[in-house]
C-alpha cells in the first residue's frame, strides 16, 4: 500500500510506510469531508465531498484545496468515487453522489458534470427515504465495475442498490434478495461478477454483476447493522465487515458499540476480536483492501489504524503517534491508495 487518506473533524490524514515503519501526517481542510476518493491515474490527487459545501479537490495529497467545477446541482456531497478503468482527458472519470439523491460524472478532472437524471426516473424513488431526515434521502455510496467500465452501481440510502449498464444513462431499479439500506459495496478486484452490500439490514451479495441477490445474515446478530465491507484480493469468498448492534451504536464514540465480522467459505459469520480495540467506545470501522496485497486488510477507526495480513483472522494496530483528539472523532472517507488499487 503506498498511502491511506482518512477525515476527520477539519482534517484529513495521511498513513504511508516509511521503510518498516508507519508514518501519519495531519493536513487541516477547509471543510469536514464526509468522503475522500483518490485518483491513482494522478499521484496526490484527492476528492472530498461536505455536507453543505459542495466537492473539493486537492493535487498534492490534500496540502491544499480547490473547488471543484461546475455542474453539481447540490452541496451535499455524500459520495465520490474514481472510476478503475475509464480515463478521459488524461483523469480517470469521477463520480459523485449528493442528497437529495442525484449521480454526476465528470470526464475533465472535475471541471466540469454531467448529470445523469434517469436515476430518479426508478420506479420505487417514491419509497426512498432517509430516517434521521425522512423528507430526503442520498447517493450513499458509488462503485464502477473494475471489469466493465459501462457498469455502475449506487446505494442510495434508503433506498437500495441501482445498477447502469451504460454509464449512467438508464437505471435498473433494486433487486429482490439485496439490501434496501444500503452503506457501501464493492466488487472483488479479481472476480468479474461478484457485487457485496453492507447495510442496516446485514449483508446481501451477488456473484452475477447485479442480476439476482441474496441477503446472507447467518452469525451477524446482533451486529446486523453493517457499515463497511472489504473482500480479500486472493479470495473472493473472504471477506470483512464492521458491524454495530444499531445506528445509535455505530457513529458516535461517546456511546459506541461496534466490531468486525468476518466470513469465508461461503460460512456463517463470526465475530473477529485479536489485535483489536474493545468493542466499546470503538466506533466503527472504515475498511480497505490493496489489490496486489493478497490477504491483507485495513480497518481505521477512533482508536487507530489495524492491518491484517492473514485475510482478516488477527490484527496488529500500526505503530503511528494517535492524537489524542481522534479518540473522540468519527473517522470518515477512507481512501486507500496502492498498486494496482482503485483509490
């Protein structure tokens, strides 16, 4: 892995190796970023998404920012994610996601967006709704198939798991079998076919690229409420989540609950515990994987920065100098950056 970027507060930190060790800088940002994407196409390049200030892009690592250009119709900014494979201009294509719900594709760098407004056009858009501010709802999370870049998904928080076969032109609505609250998803780097879904409601998966579902929940009680999700590059039946017992369990660090489940084989899950913080007081984990790093995991939280390099079964927290302030923080927006990683 050359580098993890994660937010915090009114900062952004960057972990990278320094020969044996580990090393973390803290880089202050104009804005709490809810989410971070980088562009491994262009070393140093960062996007950042915020609440009410619209998305932000760094070229130097996140020394500094600029807003991105025009063509974001909200200032929400709840996702972003860089395409694995297109490059246009020079830059891999940008996605972002805002509330209220809407998808935009930048194809210059972040100068400019497109719109793609047949995602509303869903038939059940009438059902969408986001519980703590039910009169809207949100592009929760963006994943571009690494192995067809004319395939994207979205989970749309709360509304469930939208999939294009065009690049966003036409939309096909959520499938039986997948989750409706969806917090994040990825496709095993590997493994053409294979979706994941963390969400509220535990676990779904599909190994035909979207087609058909099934939510797989065996072991999860009662750490149901999934928040992140991470697949071993070696083996697409391995993978990792962080799990709370509820919302109200999950984010804030004062009243934290939360742990990392892990399944392979196609078995149950089951709780994961050594080298890792005690369950309360830790809020959930935001979770990576680096595509050429066979069996390795990264999981970051309030306490710290974990790796697993036997496909999540132990862990060892990083040797970095934690700042005592993060103890009380909600990490957000990791972006893993390595070789042959997506960002």
């Amino acid at each position: 892995m050359n580098a993890l970027y994660f937010s915090a507060g009114s900062a952004i930190y960057e972990v990278n190796a320094d020969g044996p060790n580990w090393m973390m800088e803290e880089k202050p940002s104009p804005h709490q970023f809810l989410c971070l994407a980088a562009d491994p196409a262009s070393p140093g390049r960062l996007y950042g998404g915020t609440f009410d200030n619209g998305l932000w892009i760094s070229d130097d690592s996140g020394e500094t920012w600029e807003r991105a250009g025009t063509g974001i119709t909200y200032n929400r900014v709840m996702s972003v994610a860089v395409s694995p494979t297109e490059v246009r201009n020079g830059y891999r294509v940008v996605w972002a996601g805002t509330e209220p719900s809407g998808l935009f594709r930048s194809e210059d760098g972040g100068r400019t967006w497109i719109d793609c407004p047949a995602l509303l056009d869903l038939p059940s858009k009438s059902t969408w709704s986001f519980p703590p501010r039910p009169h809207t709802h949100h592009v929760r999370w963006i994943e571009p198939d690494p192995h067809d870049e004319n395939r994207i998904f979205v989970g749309i928080e709360l509304g469930g798991v939208m999939k294009s076969e065009d690049k966003g032109r036409t939309w096909e609505d959520r499938k039986p079998g997948s989750q409706h609250d969806c917090h994040m998803l990825t496709i095993h780097p590997h493994v053409s076919g294979r979706v994941y879904e963390a969400a509220g409601g535990g676990y779904a998966e599909s190994a035909d690229a979207g087609a058909t579902w099934q939510t797989v929940n065996e072991g999860l009680e009662p750490y149901n409420y999934l928040v992140g999700i991470a697949v071993d590059p070696a083996d697409e039946n391995t993978m990792v989540a962080s799990a709370a017992q509820s919302p109200r369990t999950a984010y804030r660090p004062e009243g934290a609950n939360t742990i990392l489940v892990r399944r392979e084989k196609q078995g149950p899950w089951t709780p994961v515990h050594e080298g890792l913080p005690e369950a309360y007081g830790s809020t959930v984990f935001a979770l990576a994987t680096d595509p050429s790093a066979p069996g390795v995991f990264y999981a970051v939280n309030n306490q710290g920065v974990y790796l697993s390099d036997d496909g999540g079964k132990t862990w060892e927290q990083m040797s970095l100098k934690w700042p005592e302030h993060l103890t009380g923080k909600r990490i957000r927006g990791l972006a893993a950056v390595g070789t042959g990683s997506n960002g």
